[in-house]
C-alpha cells in the first residue's frame, strides 16, 4: 500500500505537487522541482 504526499517548496512554503511513497520508508523525500510561484527550480521537501 502507497501513501500520498504533499511536496512543498522550500523558498515561498507553497504546496505545488502531490505523489505518494512506500509505508515502508520513513526518510522524507526531497526533489528538485520547478515552483510556478517562485518561477525556478526549488527544493520540495514533504509535508509533516
């Protein structure tokens, strides 16, 4: 079973992606991904 995640940028704390990760895990995932609001690439971390 997968459990969803909210990414949330690091720079302007908005919420911009969804996606979902193994129960299993327990390290919060990070990604490079673009910000529309910051209109650059940014660190998303996950959500508490």
């Amino acid at each position: 079973m997968r459990k969803k995640i909210t990414l949330i940028c690091e720079t302007c704390l908005s919420r911009n992606y969804t996606t979902s990760k193994n129960k299993d895990v327990d390290t919060r995932l990070s990604a490079k991904k673009y910000c529309k609001t910051c209109g650059k690439h940014t660190l998303h971390k996950e959500s508490k």
